[in-house]
C-alpha cells in the first residue's frame, strides 16, 4: 500500500490562501471536465480549500491524506461541505487507490533533499494523465530543497507551465508547475488565464505587477537613505515623491476578454503603428500579417496573449534602442514567443524603445496560453507586434487606431 510519498514536508499552516490559490491554479482555470489529485491533504488547510473552491461540474477531485491529517478527518469535512461537494470528492487511504489525473497538486511544502525530491516526482509520475500538470511548493530562499525544486523544473520546462513566488506567504514559497509530457494545443482554447503570483492585488479590478512593487520600493528606500545621510536637506522629496508614478507604471487592470473563439485580440494597449502582410522565415514560410502597436510612458505594459496557444519557441534578438515609434525599432531587442494554434503559428514580439531596457516573459516552452492571460511585460516606452497566418485571419484595426491589451479586437480567424 503506497501513503503519502514519503519526502520531509513543512507544517500545513506554512501554505497560506495565496500560496494554495498558486499551488491550485492549474485545477481552478479549467474549464472543461478535469480530475485533481491533491497528495498530502489536510481536512483544515488551505490549499484543500481552494481545490474544493475551484470545483466544477464534471470535475472531480481526490485526496490522499497527508502526515497532518486521516482518512476519517478528510471525509468527515468533506461530507460537511454539502452533497454537491461530496459528489464529486473522493478520500482514498492511500495512492494504490487513486487514478491518474489531469493535475497533481502536492498538498504541503517540500522541505527535505534533492534525493526526497526527485523520489516525490518518481512516486507520482505514474499519476500523471498525458499533458497533466504537476504542482508543489518549496521554501522560496536558498537551500537545498530549493535548488533541488529549481533543477526539477528545468528538467520540466520543456514542456511548461512555470514557476510563481509567493511572497505573502510564512514561510515565502516558490510554487513550480511542471508538465512532463506535451498537452494538446486545442486544450488552450477551454483555459480561463491562469492566476499569477506576480500581479498583487490593489482592488476588484486594479492590480500592481510584482516589478511595480519592487520599483517603489527601491525608490523609496532611496528616499530614506537621502534623508538619513543629510537630514536638512529636501532632496529625499525626489525619489519619494516618485515612487506612486513608478508603480503606476507598472499597474495591471482586470479586462473583459472577448469569448468569440475566432476574435484576436491585442496583446498590448497602445497606439496602432502599422497593418501590413510580410513574411518571417524565423516563423516558418508562409506569409503572416503583422499588427504592431506603440506603447507610450503613460499606457499599460503588461503584455497579454492574443489567441489561446500552447508556447512553441521563445527566443531574443540582439539589437539597439531606438525610439520604438519609429522604423529602426525594426532593429531593436525582440523578444519572441510563438505559439502553436488551432489556427496556426502566431507570434508576439517584446520591442524595447529607447527607454524600455527590460523585457519580463513569464510563459515557459510548452506552456498553454489561454486569449487574454498575463504573460510578460516591457519597462516603459516600447512596442508589440502580433504575427498572425495572413491567409487565415483579417485585419479588424487601422493605423492610428487606440487598442486595449487584452480587450479590443484587432483582427479575426476567417477559417
């Protein structure tokens, strides 16, 4: 009889609503019939909580008990939740009893060796449904567990999901979502964006990426260190007084994602910079229409997928800075993410401007992409373009044009 696989783990309080919302993730976004297997589950803790939460019908969901809890005490607080939870829960003894499932979540932090580690992802690969998603949490400094997670995930990466830092969490936890084998593409397609870590919450519908956050900080620090050193002095007035405009920048607004599979939607806010058919061998041979949009000091910078695909290739080209509102932005530094499609190759391309010196892209190769999700950012002044199969999709913007990252169509599939 196999129980909880055994690997040191951390006490269950240490996995907060934030961190079991990450851990969980990959459950909640499904929008199709989806099974979770939940290892290492404690009747009161939290990440159980969000997996019952996250429930859909169709969706069902196991858990095996981990070292905090029993069968009875997890069956008992299952029955409580209602029929309709009970339903669709099932409390098995231990893993001999469980089905493979389409998401293994780890219920409590991995704490032990590099060793325990990889015997965890032994136990639990035969678990693992084809394009399944395997999610578990590691203390976020450094260490052994930590580096041992880290190589874990890279051997992972090829085929997705990512790596989340919980900062609000006691203790800080790094959450990693590996797939071990490729998912089908038209999955994206039935994904809702997925919840990221990296976007902090102000209100309902404003958020500050995790960047903005470490931008004020610096400047506020900054602020402190100019009125400690010459106290009679205003001069600390100025990186203060910056810090609310620097993480303004950074800011992350909920949008309304169109539903119309057909619609393509911009990737960034911004002006339209041009609409024109070409052809990008670095894509493949055929001819691709490209919409690219400028992105002013004063628009959003959170970058968001055009069309739901699985992350094919991601590569950066070296180049310069120049002004990103002009032709030699052409010959600037691009990051590229193509995306396999039910409609064919797409591709989004990062431009840094003559400001923007950073490009953030958070979307691993093999990683699925649901229309509309948060998946990078550029600092400051910059541009997007979006590369489109031109002789399946059409052009719904023109050159001038105000687009809405995430919200305004700008083109649509026509087969």
């Amino acid at each position: 009889m196999t129980a909880f696989p055994t690997v040191s783990v951390a006490p269950v309080p240490g996995v907060g609503d934030r961190a079991a919302r990450a851990l969980t993730a990959e459950f909640a976004r499904q929008n199709a019939a989806t099974s979770a297997l939940l290892v290492g589950a404690d009747h009161s803790s939290a990440v159980v909580a969000a997996a019952v939460e996250a429930l859909l019908p169709g969706d069902t969901l196991t858990l095996v008990p981990g070292v905090n809890s029993s069968t009875d005490l997890l069956r008992g607080h299952i029955t409580g939740l209602g029929s309709w939870v009970a339903d669709r829960v099932k409390v098995v003894e231990s893993l001999d009893e469980a089905q493979p499932a389409d998401v293994v979540i780890v219920g409590e932090p991995l704490t032990g060796t590099a060793e325990e580690a990889r015997t965890l992802i032994d136990q639990l690969g035969k678990y693992l449904a084809d394009g399944a998603v395997l999610s578990l949490a590691a203390p976020a400094g450094p260490g052994r567990t930590q580096g041992a997670a880290a190589e874990l995930f890279r051997q992972g990466a090829l085929f997705g999901v990512g790596s989340d830092l919980v900062v609000r969490n006691q203790p800080p936890l790094r959450v990693h979502k590996l797939r071990f084998s490729p998912a089908e593409v038209s999955t994206a397609a039935t994904l809702a964006p997925a919840f990221r870590t990296s976007s902090v919450p102000l209100t309902r519908t404003m958020h500050i990426d995790s960047n903005g956050v470490a931008a004020a900080g610096i400047t506020l620090g900054l602020a402190a260190l100019a009125r400690r050193a010459r106290p009679q002095s205003k001069l600390w007035l100025v990186p203060a007084l910056l810090a609310a405009p620097v993480a303004a920048f950074f800011r992350d607004p909920e949008r309304d994602v169109p539903t119309d599979p057909a619609a393509v939607i911009s990737a960034a806010d911004g002006k339209v910079l041009s609409v024109e058919r070409m052809r990008d061998e670095r894509f493949g041979p055929d001819e691709f229409l490209r919409i690219a949009v400028f992105l002013s000091v004063f628009d959003v910078h959170v970058n968001r997928a055009p069309v739901a695909g699985r992350v094919a290739d991601y590569f950066v080209e070296e180049g310069g800075y120049a002004n990103a509102a002009t032709a030699a932005a052409e010959h600037n530094v691009a990051a590229y993410t193509v995306l396999d499609t039910e409609h064919g190759t797409v591709a989004i391309a990062q431009r840094t401007g003559l400001i923007a010196r950073r490009i953030v892209q958070r979307a691993p190769v093999g990683t699925l992409l649901a229309k509309g999700e948060r998946y990078g950012l550029i600092r400051f002044g910059s541009r997007t373009d979006v590369y489109l199969p031109a002789d399946r999709a059409e052009s719904l913007v023109s050159v001038g044009e105000r687009v809405v990252g995430g919200s305004t169509v700008i083109a649509r599939f026509t087969s």
